[in-house]
C-alpha cells in the first residue's frame, strides 16, 4: 500500500512539512474504539514558492505488521510540526490522500 499527501500552504516558504501515516488492524475481538498503531511513518515534502499551490508527498509500502484477510484497517494520517525536518511555519492544508492498493498476481 502507498499514500500520497495533497497539501497546500498560503505561504511562500519553501520549507519543510512533514507528513506522518500509522496503520493497525484490527481483528474480531480486538479493540476498534484505541488500537495500538504501527510506529508512524513520515516523508519530509518542501512547500512550493507560490502560495496555496497544490504538493504532493509519498510514502511507498507502508508498515501493515499485523494484518491479516479479514481484517479491519486503520490509517492515521497528520502533520508533524514538532519534527526537526517540520520547518515551515506556517498552516499546511491536507487536502486529502490517495491510497495505492497492489495485489499479487
């Protein structure tokens, strides 16, 4: 599975975000409402020099430890500005993600 962030910034930096995306299945039995996710995985994406233009960041194969057929899965996405590669001060829009599911043929 791989992720794609749409974003956008009204800033003309062209600093840093940092993208973060952690998964969990979740089986019969198994807590739905606090799962314990898989440790996040994040991409550095540089904001573009022209404000509230669209960017995209990717994180290709994410983490799925954990999953099996029939389970439910979670993906939890967000920004981390506490990261030393954040560097943009400014509000970034996650304007949504696209999801790549591959299979086996």
């Amino acid at each position: 599975i791989d992720i794609v962030f749409v974003w956008f910034s009204a800033s003309t930096s062209t600093n840093s975000v940092v993208w973060t995306c952690a998964t969990k299945a979740v089986a019969n039995t198994e807590d739905m409402i606090n799962p314990t996710f898989n440790t996040a995985q994040t991409v550095a994406d540089a904001n573009l020099a022209t404000a509230h233009t669209r960017n995209e960041a990717s994180i290709a194969s994410l983490t799925l430890t954990g999953l099996a057929a029939g389970e439910q899965l979670f993906i939890r996405v967000g920004r981390d500005s506490t990261n030393g590669s954040d560097t943009l001060a400014a509000t970034a829009v996650l304007v949504g993600v696209e999801i790549t599911l591959r299979r086996s043929i």
